[in-house]
C-alpha cells in the first residue's frame, strides 16, 4: 500500500477527516455556551463564530459589561475575580466604577475563565454540582482546590485537563 502525500503546493484539495469534522462540529455548543456565559453577543458586541475571533476580542479589550456578566454568573465577589484576573480588587473596582475596557492580559483571562466554565458545565451538567467541584480538594491538581489555581492560565489549564479526563471517565 502507497501512502499519499500531500503538500501545499499540491494541485489536489486536502479532505479533511470525519473525526476532525465531528469535533469542530461538536464545539459549536461549547462556543455558545462560552458565549453565553460572556452575555451573549449583545454584551460582546458582535456575534462569536469561531473560537479564533476570542483573540481579537481579547486585542481590543474586553467591555466591563462582559465581565459583569462573567462576574455575575461564577457568583464571584470583587476580591474573587480580581484574583481570577491576577488585578488587585481597587482595581477592578476602579475599573467598574469608570467602566474601562480590561487590557489584553486580562481579558485573554476573562475568556480563559468562561471557556473554563463552560467544560464545567458540560461535563457536570449542573452548574452547582460543577460549583462545588471547585471547592472541594481534588488530587488530581496537588490536593488544591480547583478555585485556588483559577488566577494561572497554567492552573486553568491543569482543572481543563481534569475536566477532560472526568468527561472521559478517567479516575480524576
């Protein structure tokens, strides 16, 4: 048997997967869900279609109104997104009061936290049995709690994987 290679400068057109298909196909929920959890695209100020137009967001700064509502639906304090975002709470606070868009590291964050959020509710398929997932010890992440690594896209990172491997059925 031959194995086809491709190139770029191949004059026949790349077919892509029905596995790569089934998964792009599949994230359409996830990115509604993140959407969703950001205010929708009223609050974002246009409509999310593909995961890629987060980074340009993310360029241009996020408004404070999408991080209300990202606030408001972790039930969140101050302190708590402040932390989350790796901002002091006077900051975000001043932030709020003059309604400044968050810089490009912090909104990077915001949307790192929504997209965090939304695998948690896939994956638990209750927003409050995921709430307190967050709280509890979980050694799989060091015996932390995974609310304690939310402020490192690296512990961000380490509860997605957790998630993953919980979604999957892997003992987490």
């Amino acid at each position: 048997m031959t194995e086809k290679k491709y190139s770029f400068d191949s004059n026949e057109p790349y077919q892509v997967s029905d596995v790569a298909f089934n998964y792009s196909t599949s994230n359409v929920s996830s990115l509604e869900l993140i959407t969703q959890i950001l205010g929708g695209a009223k609050a974002i100020g246009k409509k999310i279609n593909n995961f890629l137009e987060f980074l340009s967001l993310s360029e241009k700064g996020l408004s404070i109104a999408v991080l209300m509502n990202l606030q408001k639906r972790m039930r969140f304090t101050n302190r708590e997104m402040g932390k989350a975002l790796e901002i002091s709470e006077s900051t975000l606070q001043r932030r709020l009061r003059e309604g400044k868009r968050l810089d490009k590291k912090e909104s990077e964050s915001a949307i790192q936290l929504a997209s965090l959020w939304a695998k948690g509710i896939e994956v638990f398929e209750d927003e409050n049995d995921f709430r307190v997932w967050l709280e509890m010890n979980n050694t799989a992440l060091g015996n932390n709690k995974p609310i304690e690594l939310l402020h490192s896209p690296i512990g961000r990172e380490e509860i997605k994987e957790v998630l993953n491997r919980i979604e999957w059925g892997i003992y987490s």
